[in-house]
C-alpha cells in the first residue's frame, strides 16, 4: 500500500513523500532540508529520486540544500531544468507521456497547464502495480487516467470566496487574475478526480489549497461527496 507524508503544501512551500514500505520517492523541494530531515527520521537511503512538478519557488527553493545533503537524482522536464539553470549527472530530464524507471516506480510525467516552462502532474506506479495520480498547480489538465488507487490533487480556491475577497479589497485584483490561470478551482478540481475515478480508488488527498480563498471542509465534504473513499486535506505547516 503506497502511503503519503506531507512536509508541507500550499504557496509558502511544498513537499511530499511517496512511500510503499519498499523504496520511496520525494516530491517537491519547497521546504528546508533542516525540517525535512527529522521527517525522514534522518534517513534517506530509501529514497530513489526526487520528482519536480515546476519552476516556482514554493516547489524548488530548498533543492540546492537537498541536491548537497543527499545523493538521489532529480527528475523534471527539460523546460523545468532550463527554467531553472540546472544541468549535470544529477538531474534526469522526463520526456513527457513516456515511462521513466526511477529503482523500484514507473513514473509518467504528462503535461498541465500553468504558467511556468514545462509544468507536469505525474503518474506514479510502484512494482506492485499500485497507481497515485500527483496534479497540482494547474488550472486544466486534458488526461484522463484509468485504475487510479491513490490521488493527490491540488484543490486550491473557490470562485465564490475568492471574488467576495475581491470585491471587498481583500484580494488584489491582479492576483485573482493570475490565480483563475494558473491553479485548479474547486469545481474544476472536482470535474478532474470525477473523470479519474476508479473501483480501486482508496482515497484522495487534498493539496496546495490557497492561505486565503478555500474552504477546507467544504472541499473536503464535496470530495467526499463525489468519491465515497475518505478525504484527507493536506496540512500546510508554514516554516
């Protein structure tokens, strides 16, 4: 059974873990090694590589401090490592839509829409033939994913409460802008995991949701509402 820690998630960092009592994966670099590392009970040894989604610094601002303190590979597309000025031995470009063997995971990177270089979500398989769907930091993706068992999907705002924000001068007009191109509002979000589910789906974990402009229990009791499966919010431990 594949299980999930979160170190963090939300605009002030994110990071997680991916771990089928066999070998693990690290997603994301947006929290400090120092804080991460008691997480991991200061052992890394089963780690076979860290996967990168994007650019933005909630995700990537820690990765010099992890790419010194560990020896496992870094795994992005090629537009993410450009957009980041990163070549070397150490970080592994994903072509996307095409199986990547990470030690013991298949992973898939598949393309989102966001505005960074090259944005991903990723489909992650362990050797048991286990599937977790990763999205965030995307308002669109076009795929649609067949025996999802696991899903962490980012349900960032709600229309609704970021346009009262808004209307009431607490929401810059400029950034409510960039939010509606750039992440997955709630009823989106919905249609998303609707489209992906599955029998064999076990439960649904929920990311990156805004400081300001979600509403966690109502995210929550919506999901739930459409899966039946239990629905976890992922907590975002502000560093």
């Amino acid at each position: 059974m594949i299980k999930v820690k979160v170190f963090g998630s939300g605009s002030s960092g994110n990071g997680y873990l991916v771990d089928d009592g066999q070998s693990q994966l690290m997603i994301e670099a947006g929290i400090p090694f120092k804080k991460v590392e008691p997480e991991m009970d200061f052992d890394f040894s089963k780690v076979e590589g860290m996967l990168i989604s994007h650019e933005h610094g909630d995700h990537t601002k820690y990765l010099p401090q992890f790419i010194k303190r560990t020896s496992f590979p870094i795994y992005a597309t090629v537009g993410t490592f450009q957009a980041l000025g990163m070549a070397g031995a150490r970080y592994e470009a994903m072509d996307k839509l095409e199986p990547t063997r990470i030690g013991t995971w298949t992973v898939i990177a598949f393309p989102v829409k966001h505005d960074a270089a090259e944005p991903a979500g990723f489909l992650i398989i362990n050797d048991m033939g286990e599937r977790l769907l990763y999205v965030t930091d995307t308002y669109f993706v076009k795929y649609k994913f067949n025996n999802i068992n696991y899903m962490l999907v980012e349900m960032n705002y709600s229309n609704e409460i970021a346009t009262e924000n808004d209307q009431e001068g607490l929401l810059n007009h400029g950034l409510h802008n960039r939010i509606l191109t750039s992440h997955f509002e709630m009823k989106n979000s919905l249609d998303f995991i609707k489209h992906n589910l599955s029998p064999s789906l076990k439960w649904v974990e929920l990311i990156h949701l805004s400081d300001n402009n979600s509403n966690a229990e109502l995210f929550k009791h919506k999901t739930q509402a459409l899966t039946g499966v239990p629905v976890m919010i992922a907590p975002k431990r502000s560093w």
